[in-house]
C-alpha cells in the first residue's frame, strides 16, 4: 500500500493499524466523532480497515485535520443533529482519489484538486469507494457568517482548487497546516484573515456562476430575495444594488437571476408597489389617509409618479378607483 503525503506535521495522529482487525472500525467511529461531530460510519468493502488521522491543530476558533483512509460510508443523521449542540461549517479539500458529498439535495463530486463546504446542522452523507486522503477546514457557522451572506447556500456544490481564489485559497491553507509551528502572527488574526479569503473564494463571480447553475440554489435564493423585497417595499431606498447587496450577489447576477422571468427586478417592485397602493385606497380603513401618503407609504417618492404608473398600469387614476 502506497503511503500518502502528510499536510500536518504537528498536533496529535491516531490509527487503527496497531489494534485488532476486529476493533479497528469502532475505534475509527470513535476518532471521527471526537474530532469532526457525531457520526455515522460504515465501511464499504470487504476485509480489514485502516484509518488514519491527524488533528489537534488550528488557529483560534479554526480547526485543520487530515484524514487518510479506507473506504467508508459516513452519515449525519437529523437523530445525532437532535442531540447535539455543534454548529459547525466543513470543508473538505480532496487530496487524492474520490469522494462523494451530499446534502440539501445536491451532490459534489469530489477528485484531486476540489473542495466543497457542509453543514453540521443539516444532514449530510460521504460516500468513499476507495481510499482517499483529503484535508478537512473546521470553523463554527457563526464565525463564517460574520464574513458571508448566507454560506448555506454554497454547502455539497464542488469547487475547483486549481484556479482563481479557489486555488489562492487552498495553496494557503496547505502551506499554513505545514507551517504552523513557525507562524509568529497572532492566531485570532490570522484566523480572521483565513475566513475573509474562504468568504471571498465562495463568493467571487465565478465560484458565484458555479454555484447558482443549480435550480434548486437558484430557487432558493430567488425566494429569498422577493422575501427581502416583500418585507422592505416601503422603503423609498430599495433598489436593486440593495436587493443585490443583501442577498450576496452582485446586481449584474440579480439581472441574470431574473431573466427568464416574465419581469425585470425593477419591474416587480414597482408592480408590488402599485399593487399596495391600490389595495389600501380601496381598503375603508384609509379612507381618511391622502392619496400622496399612500403613495410615499408604499416606497413611491414621487407623487406624480406614482399617479402616472397607477393609470399606465390599471388603466384608471388613482383618484378615479378612489
């Protein structure tokens, strides 16, 4: 059996070829739920197990471990989320052979030179039909979100990691893990930076173009936004480079988003807007508010335009339907 390059060189190594063939697996289970979060595990073929892994090294609330092993089936359950209190993001960068992600109902194919992020608290499953070394980024959901907008939404979709951020992103975390016991900068600063390069890496444009050519990301981030548009049509504010901001993209993908719709963004807020206001001028409850308040209390900043979409719109004035 070819022995695999190591990434870490320091903290602790734990493996199962010095026990008996019969212990091995649940040893194993044991490793991987101490170090990761409860799990599931399985083996996939025949004959003995051999797993090896490296942890107990990291910077602040970042965790790097190093996972070398035979095949194996693992699982988190919605059973283990119940009972546990982990919140955590993963990321798994493969470093030889395959593995399989999957959660949310989407899958990530994993080979040599990819990576792709999970939930501890969704459940997810690897699948590994041969052995494969891969090097695992563990950090808590909270410290992710501080730097990107919604991250769940980038969980089991592969990433290359030979090209762009991705591969600025994993060159430097590899080097850090080699590096650790010589880094002379503070932890909870280099911790920090590390994050906002894994925030951009998942959220430049092309990683951003990988990630939304799934339908059902792209229909979650739809509903997402005209949730965000429902809740703020009032504000005279809105607009699309606040839509855009707020769901983490960039407006150019807001349009994108939108295309194939029957409106544009801009098209659907003021139709909202219209829709609103009419409701509330036919509503006797307002019967005493002007027709220009209701106009500034829908998000609408112009009076005159208002009255002059109302009419191109419903095909009366606002004061006529009044």
């Amino acid at each position: 059996m070819t022995k695999m390059a190591d990434l870490i060189f320091s903290g602790y190594r734990r493996d199962t070829s010095d026990l008996r063939k019969r212990d091995r697996l649940d040893y194993w289970r044991d490793i991987i739920c101490d170090e990761f979060v409860q799990l599931d595990c399985e083996k996939v073929a025949p004959g003995d197990f051999i797993g090896e892994l490296h942890g107990g090294v990291g910077i602040s609330d970042l965790r790097f471990s190093e996972v070398i092993a035979d095949p194996q089936f693992v699982v988190r359950s919605k059973r283990q989320i119940a009972k546990s209190t982990d919140a955590d993001f993963l990321i798994s960068f493969q470093i030889e052979n395959r593995g399989l992600v999957r959660q949310n109902g989407r899958e990530a194919l994993l080979t040599p030179g990819s990576f792709a992020m999970y939930d501890s608290t969704q459940p997810y499953s690897l699948t590994f039909k041969e052995r494969f070394h891969q090097f695992v980024l563990q950090m808590p959901k909270d410290v992710l979100s501080r730097h990107l907008v919604n991250p769940e939404q980038y969980t089991a979709i592969a990433t290359s990691a030979r090209a762009g951020l991705g591969a600025v992103l994993t060159n430097f975390i590899f080097s850090l893990a080699k590096e650790l016991k010589h880094v002379r900068q503070t932890s909870d600063e280099l911790a920090d930076n590390l994050v906002e390069m894994i925030a951009m890496a998942f959220s430049s444009s092309m990683m951003l173009e990988q990630v939304h050519t799934h339908s059902v990301v792209r229909k979650s981030l739809r509903t997402r936004i005209l949730h965000f548009i429902d809740t703020n049509l009032c504000d005279p504010l809105l607009s699309n480079a606040q839509i855009a901001q707020a769901a983490g993209i960039s407006i150019r993908y807001l349009h994108k988003l939108f295309e194939q719709e029957t409106e544009s963004v801009h098209a659907l807020v003021l139709r909202k807007r219209l829709e609103r206001a009419r409701d509330l001028i036919d509503d006797p409850a307002y019967a005493g508010h002007s027709i220009e308040q209701i106009a500034f209390g829908t998000g609408f900043s112009s009076a005159a335009h208002f009255s002059r979409s109302f009419k191109k719109h419903f095909g009366q004035s606002p004061s006529d339907l009044r």
